[in-house]
C-alpha cells in the first residue's frame, strides 16, 4: 500500500478537502469482502496515477466521522473530490477503468 494513503477523521480535511490535486477515497471496513476484493484494484490505480491523483482509504469503523458527513451507507463507497468538492461517487465494486476514466477526467 505505498501508494495508498490512510485518512483518518484527524487528517481528512488536510489530505482531501484541502488538497491541491484530486483525491480518491475508498471508504472501506476490514470486515467487507467486497473491499477486500477491490483492494488491490485500489492500489494499482494509485500506482498507475500516482503524482497527478491522491488515492487513500478511510477504514470507517475507525474514522466515522468522515463517513456519516458524506453519507456513507453501504461499502465499497469510492469518492472522487476535486477542489473539495465531491465530483464523482461510486458505490460497491466498480470496473477499474470506469475508475479510470473518472480521474482521468478530474485531472483536465
């Protein structure tokens, strides 16, 4: 997971609101297989975008803060913010190049 970033309630405003570039967040539990299952999927993308996207997870059994203000209520949830704004939202398991296109459009 290098290049996966963990947010917390502590740093989300910092790492994703406030970010100069665009931010993926996987909402995630350690508990739900259908995010173990996109886990890796996650971390190529990082990989893959790494320096024009920030790609990071939020474990919401530890950080429910974050996840009850953008209103989280089913995992997987994948939200894609850019200026602090929630531009795109995807829930459960999502095809990796529809994830790919979403970033590629918010880095235009």
């Amino acid at each position: 997971m290098a290049n996966v970033t963990e947010f917390t309630d502590d740093n989300f405003d910092t790492e994703v609101i406030q970010s100069a570039e665009p931010v993926l967040v996987d909402f995630w539990a350690p508990w739900c297989g259908p995010c173990r299952q996109i886990a890796p999927m996650i971390e190529e993308l990082a990989a893959e975008n790494q320096g024009s996207i920030k790609i990071g997870k939020v474990n919401i059994d530890d950080n429910p803060e974050a996840a009850q203000k953008f209103g989280v209520s089913s995992i997987p949830t994948l939200m894609l913010f850019k200026s602090g704004e929630v531009e795109d939202r995807f829930v459960g398991v999502q095809p990796k190049m529809r994830l790919q296109e979403a970033l590629d459009a918010a880095k235009g």
